[in-house]
C-alpha cells in the first residue's frame, strides 16, 4: 500500500526530508497464541531509511500491539509497547568540538530517559553544570550558585558571548520543575525521582545550550578565521603588487 509522504528529521543526521514509498516499510504480524490477557495481540515494525546518501542510516522500530479484524483481516489496532531498535537512543548527533563528557553524558540520559527518568535527570543535571563550568568558567560547590553568578555575569555584560538573559532565564525556569526544581540546590548526583516529562525538559535544555553556546560559537570563529584570512591574502597580494611595481620601476630607471 502505497503511504502519504510525510516530513521527517533522521536521528542520526539530523538532515529534514520526506519520506516516500523508497525509503520506508511497515509490516504487521498477528501472533496466533490464543487471548492473552492484552486480547488479541501482534507485533508490527516500520523502517526509514535516511535519503541523505552520506548518512543512509536505518532508523527501526518495533510495536507490540493489540489487533482486530477489518474487512476479513487481522489488522493493527492500538500499541501497547515500543521499542526504538535503531538508533538505540533519542540523542541527537552533537559536534565532536563539544567536550566528550558532556556529549556522553547527554547521550546516556536520551538512552534511559524512558526506562529510567530519574537516572536521566541526574545525567543532564550533571551535563548542565559541566557546560556552564566549562563553557561559562564557572565553578561552585551548588549548581543554584552556578546559576545564580551566570545571572550576575550576563546582567554586568562579563558573560561569554553567546550567553544571553533568556538562557538564563530557560535555565533557572527548570529549577520550578517538579522534582528537579526542588534538588538544584543539592548535590548534582543525587538521584531525583522524575517523571519522563520532567527528564525530557532538561534534556531539552542540554540541546539548546548545545546550540546556543558550541555551535554559534564554532560557527563564529569559522567566519572569522576566514574573514582574516581573506584579509591577510588580500594583504599578501597588495604587498606583491607594490614589491612588482618597485621592480618595474627599478628595471626602467635602470634601463
């Protein structure tokens, strides 16, 4: 059956495309294991594979699901359980220019944001004090100071570029998240227990820092190395200019 194609985002790229018949498949299987207690079941798959052809990368995930007949058929009905077989995690592919500590620790957290929120949330907490002493030079024993003497350095203009008041302001705003809020003041390590929602939201956070400090900043100094460069190139080519134009000169007094 042919589908509608639809707008996706691969998880491994991070590349916007559509999906068409040629790069997606979904089958469904009815298991004949007489009623389970879920009622008539099966399990059902689909597959993307990315267009991107650098990337070409298979995303797969796999349903068990409740079934019922339609037109004389088994069909798939309504899911019970999923499982993202690849890529193994929600992480999105992050430049290698951020520390590896901080891309591990944010990809860890995707990897068990549903089997285990409170776990995630500890690993973002952490990822998030990382960045801000590693991006913003700023260490305290509490992750609330941190915070709070971010808040200081962007109101007095010393804050690393990139860091503006609304990111403070996205970074305080988790502290009033249920569970997360209420052990920002306490040691990053402690578990704290949270829902998926309260988890995803800080990794969400993570991304966006992610974005608004190492990307914009690598981004920066690209177009300024190259702006320099092309200043120093376009110098080059003056002074070569001028020691020609002196040889020239030199060739016809001497003549």
């Amino acid at each position: 059956m042919a589908i509608n194609p639809f707008e996706w985002q691969c998880s491994f790229c991070n590349q916007h495309q559509v999906v068409t018949d040629s790069t997606f498949a979904k089958s469904f299987k009815k298991l004949y294991l007489g009623k389970p207690r879920a009622g008539d079941v099966g399990v059902s798959f689909y597959a993307i594979r990315c267009a991107n052809p650098s990337c070409n990368e298979l995303t797969l995930t796999f349903s068990y699901v409740t079934a019922k007949v339609h037109n004389g058929d088994w069909v798939e009905n309504a899911e019970l359980q999923s499982w993202r077989l690849l890529p193994d995690s929600y992480a999105k592919p992050q430049p290698d220019y951020i520390p590896i500590a901080l891309r591990d620790d944010y990809r860890e957290a995707c990897l068990i944001r549903d089997k285990s929120p409170k776990s995630a949330a500890t690993l973002a907490r952490r990822c998030l004090q990382g960045m801000i002493r590693d991006f913003c030079g700023i260490s305290k024993s509490r992750l609330v100071d941190e915070i709070n003497t971010l808040r200081e350095r962007v109101e007095d203009g010393s804050a690393p570029k990139g860091v503006e008041p609304e990111t403070v302001e996205a970074i305080d705003a988790i502290r009033g998240i249920g569970n997360i809020g209420a052990h920002m003041e306490r040691d990053i390590s402690l578990i704290v227990d949270v829902d998926p929602g309260e988890a995803q939201a800080l990794i969400e956070l993570i991304e966006m820092l992610f974005e608004e400090w190492y990307v914009a900043r690598h981004v920066r100094d690209e177009k300024l190395t190259r702006v320099k460069m092309i200043a120093a190139e376009k110098a080059a080519a003056i002074q070569a200019g001028k020691a020609q134009m002196a040889q020239q000169k030199l060739a016809t007094t001497t003549d």
